[in-house]
C-alpha cells in the first residue's frame, strides 16, 4: 500500500509514468525451498519411501516371490546412503539446488516405475527369465539425465538405477539384472553426447536397441536356453523397446524442462530464431544493436566451445542480451545519427542514467515476450554493477571545472554538482556463472574493438588481454565459477574470432591503360599492398577499458564534450 501512495506522488510530480516494471524472480519463498537443506532432506525422504513402495510391488508381480524383509531394506539403506555420499562429494557443483535434485530423483524414481510396469507385462506374457531381463527400459533414466544435464549425471543416473533395479527386481537373477542395466545405461549416455536435434534422440534409442538385440542373443546362447524363445521376439523386442525409449524421452523433454525450468541444447536451438518478434524490431529500429548483437554471439559461443561451456544457450542469450536498446535506440552510438547526437541536450548524469536503463528495460521486454529464464539472467548480469566510465569521469570534470569557477567568484558555492559513483554504475548482480560472464566479456570486447585504428593480432590481443583485467580488477568476475585457466581460453578464443572478422584486405593500385607491350610497366608498380600491416602506436588500455565500460563509445562522448564550451552551473 505504501509504496502505491508513494508511485502516485511521484506520478503527481511528473516524476513516475505511474508504471512498474516486471520482475522474473520467483520470490522469496520459493529461492528458500531452493536451497533449504530441509528441501534436501525432505527430497531423500520422499525418493525412498517411493523406492520401497516399489520394492513391495516389485514382490507381486509373480506369484510365490518372498516379501520385503528387514535384510533388503538394510541392502537398499546401504545404497542409498552410498548414493548420498555420492551426490554431495562428487556432484555437488552440478546439483546446484533443491530442483535439480527434485529432478534427478524424479527421474530414478519414474525409471524404476517403468521397470516394475515393464516387467509385470512380461510375466503375463510368460516370457523367459533371460527375455525378462533384456526388455526392460534400461536406458531410460540414464537419458534423461544425461540430454538434460549432462553425462555425469546420466553416469550416477544409471548407477544407482542399476542398483536399486535389483533390489525392485528381486525376480530376476541379481548378475543378470546388473549387467544388463549397466550395459545398456551407459550405451545410453554414451550416444547423448551434444544432442541437437530430436532424431538424435531416435538414433540413440536405435543404437541401444541393437546393442540390445546382440546382447540377448549372446546372453541366450550362454545361457543355453536360445531354442526356449521364439527369434522374433529374441531379437525384436529388445530393438523395439530401445526406439519406444529414445522416442519416448524426446517426447517427454519439453514438459521436464517446462516442469523443472531447465532447458536442452535442443530447446535452445529452437530458441535461437532470429524470426522472433524481439529480433526483427532490434534488425528495423536498431540495426546497429542488431549486428553488435550477433558478433557478440559469435564471439561467446566460440569462446563457450573452447571451455565446455553451453555454447547454444551463449548463442542464445547473445542474441536478446541488448534488447533494452529499443525503448531508445537512438541514444546508443551504434544506432546514432552521426549529425545528432541526442546526448548533447543531457548532463552526464542524465546521459548514464538512460544508458543504464537499457538492462532493466531489457528485463520488461524478456518477461512480457516469456523468453527463457537464463536469457533474462544474462541482461541482468552481462554489464553486472560496473561503472559507466566515460560519463562519470566526464562528471568529475565537470564539477571540478565549477569549483574552479567557484574559487573565481562567477557561480555560487550551491551550484557545485554532487557526484556519486554508484549513480554511474549499473544495477547488477555481476554474471553468476560462466556463459552469463562470458557473454559480458565478449560485449565489452566487440564494443572496444570498434575503436581499434588498423586492428592487427598484437593490437587485438593487447585490447582482449585489458578488459578481462579490467573487468577482474572491478570484481566483476568475482562472483562465477570462471577459472585462470579458462579465462585464458576465452581470451585467446576472442582473439581468433575477433581477427578472423578484422582481417585485412589487399588494396590494389588504380589500373593502368592498355600500353604496348615494349612499354610494360615494371611489376613492382602493380604489387599488391596489404592493408592494416604497419605497426603505429596501439590505442592506450585507458581508452579501451573507457570503450568497453561505457554505454557509448568515445567518438559520440567527445562530440558531445566539444559541442559544450562550458559545464552548465547547475549540472546534477
């Protein structure tokens, strides 16, 4: 209620459109049971009793099958507390949250409850105890994981499926069930590996089913009971199953991913349509934002390859990183009437606070057009709380220039300008994880390159190697999982990428007129020239990192500094 009243006394002022803007936190509540340790447990709890209510039906499929006894639940409390050891010591970075956790979980749990179901159907089939053993949907969970999160988690997904799967399936021999399901598991996340597109999903389910296939005829053979079972379903029913899976888990990925807010590389290719809305009124009413917009993703994905990281989501994010610019495009230089510059008109502190504005307009427009969530934590993060140099220094002169005209007696003492530094940084949070921090240093990076006069490898790198420091000086790399190592990567990535779209070009003399051959001119005089080859005085690392923190470059700051003779004695 009073933050209402307070909006509309603004609005009364003129100082409020009255309007707030959209945010795409889930609240309080929810970032808790996140990351709750109660969420932890209460997750583990759940997982188990639903694997022991497995285990009991597990008992019922086939008639004359012991029950449940105090020894397997002693046997499965062994595993799970392995598999809790597991997941806190070696997996702890990957399962970062109480929803993730909720997902692998749920993933195990739903895997053995297709088993249980697959092998109730081939008892009523009366199929053979091998045959039982080789149709259940080994590979299911394990793909799941691995598509979704990858093949370390796909790994431990099918482990203690394996492990668990034989104390559900009591009425399969333990050797048999064990490897079985570790062969087929881990085929499964074998063939996942940068899945993007859904037929790879098919062809991994495909694959499994013939190793499948191969292996039950083996395994029939070695168990001296191959002329028990019929060919057909010896050898089909393992390769069907396998398709059913692969089919089966590119259809259930969109809802996982919508339920657990998390997404596939498949899901971000899909993404990156340049068709969307978004992006075909950032290529009409900022053209200049539009192309900055996609060497940046050129740039943070080659440089994501080069150290592991998601490079479609980079792509992605790239893309919509700067869509905050259409609410005023014309205000950023890229998009800027060279004979207008509307920065002229305002204090340097009005010009960094419309600057500035572009990343939570960014927000708005991502929230009210659904994108996806990391694309919105990307433009939040990608200027992180960093200073919009140009204009704050621009600032600081300014009022020492009214100081000095204080000490002449011109202006009053009342008229000196307040500068604040955090009034010229960005709001923030700083990038949280590696494709939000690369994708920040690859915009600075392209901005700055802008300002290089014939750009060569030395002075390219010389400019990458000036912003990372700057930008680890001003803690803006602090708060990711970034390491030396590869930030050396990423800097040689951006080098490579940066050169290979500033290369040079060979500049030929003016042609010359048809002469007889007798007066031929010499070849030196049509010798090619490269372009971009001398070796004159790079730009100084205070104009670059002043380019690459600035919401404008330099070219339209100076304009602006020159078209003012003099500070306005009342700038704020």
């Amino acid at each position: 209620m009073f933050e209402s009243i307070r909006r509309a006394r603004l609005q009364r002022e003129g100082l409020s459109c009255g309007k707030t803007r959209r945010k795409h936190q889930e609240g309080d509540l929810l970032d808790e049971m996140r990351t709750h340790p109660a969420g932890t447990v209460v997750a583990y709890v759940l997982f188990f009793i639903g694997v022991f209510f497995l285990m009991r039906l597990g008992t019922q499929v086939e008639a004359g099958l012991p029950a449940v006894t105090f020894l397997h639940i002693l046997y499965a409390a062994a595993i799970g507390f392995a598999m809790v050891v597991h997941e806190r010591v070696v997996l702890r970075q990957l399962i970062c949250d109480n929803g993730v956790l909720l997902l692998v979980l749920g993933t195990i749990f739903t895997h053995l409850a297709l088993v249980v179901l697959m092998l109730d159907l081939s008892f009523s089939q009366s199929w053979g105890k091998t045959l039982k053993a080789i149709v259940l949907p080994h590979a299911f969970g394990p793909v799941v994981l691995s598509v979704i999160l990858g093949r370390r988690i796909g790994l431990f997904g099918a482990i203690y499926a394996t492990l668990f799967g034989v104390m559900v399936c009591i009425s399969i021999s333990a050797p048999t069930y064990m490897a079985t399901s570790a062969l087929l598991g881990f085929t499964g996340v074998l063939l996942t590996k940068r899945v993007r597109r859904r037929n790879r999903l098919f062809m991994a389910g495909l694959y499994v089913g013939l190793v499948a296939m191969a292996y039950s005829l083996l395994l029939h053979e070695a168990a001296g009971v191959i002329m028990e079972e019929k060919i057909g379903r010896m050898v089909g029913l393992p390769l069907l199953i396998g398709v059913v899976t692969g089919m089966a888990v590119g259809g259930l990925l969109p809802v996982m991913e919508s339920v657990f807010g998390v997404t596939t590389d498949v899901s971000w290719l899909e993404l990156g349509d340049l068709n969307h809305p978004l992006m075909r009124r950032l290529s009409i009413e900022a053209p200049g934002t539009y192309h900055h917009s996609l060497v940046v993703a050129n740039l943070a994905e080659a440089a994501a390859e080069n150290i592991a990281a998601s490079a479609s989501m980079c792509r992605v994010c790239a893309y919509f990183h700067d869509i905050g610019k259409l609410s005023k495009p014309e205000y950023f230089i890229e998009n800027m009437d060279p004979s207008d510059n509307p920065h002229e008109d305002l204090t340097p502190r009005m010009s960094a606070l419309v600057i500035i504005a572009h990343v939570k307009d960014g927000v708005d427009l991502a929230i009210k057009h659904n994108l996806n969530s990391r694309i919105i934590d990307v433009i939040e993060q990608h200027h992180g709380n960093s200073l919009a140099w140009f204009f704050y220094r621009q600032a600081i002169d300014q009022k020492a220039e009214v100081e000095r005209l204080v000490k002449q007696g011109k202006v009053k003492e009342g008229d000196v300008p307040q500068v604040s530094e955090e009034t010229f940084r960005y709001p923030g949070p700083r990038p949280q994880f590696k494709e939000s921090a690369i994708i920040s240093l690859a915009d600075a990076v392209e901005s700055a390159s802008r300002t290089l006069d014939k750009p060569n490898a030395s002075r390219i790198e010389t400019m990458i190697k000036d912003i990372v420091q700057a930008r680890m000086m001003d803690g803006q790399l602090d708060e990711c999982d970034l390491t030396i190592a590869e930030l050396a990567k990423i800097k040689a990535s951006f080098a490579k990428t940066l050169l290979s779209m500033m290369h040079g070009r060979i500049k030929y003399q003016k042609a010359v007129e048809s002469k007889p051959a007798h007066h031929a001119p010499a070849r030196d005089e049509t010798k090619p020239v490269l372009v971009g080859d001398d070796e004159t005085e790079s730009p100084s690392s205070e104009k670059i990192v002043e380019a690459s923190f600035s919401g404008a470059t330099a070219e339209a700051a100076l304009k602006k500094t020159r078209n003012r003779k003099s500070p306005p004695a009342s700038a704020a």
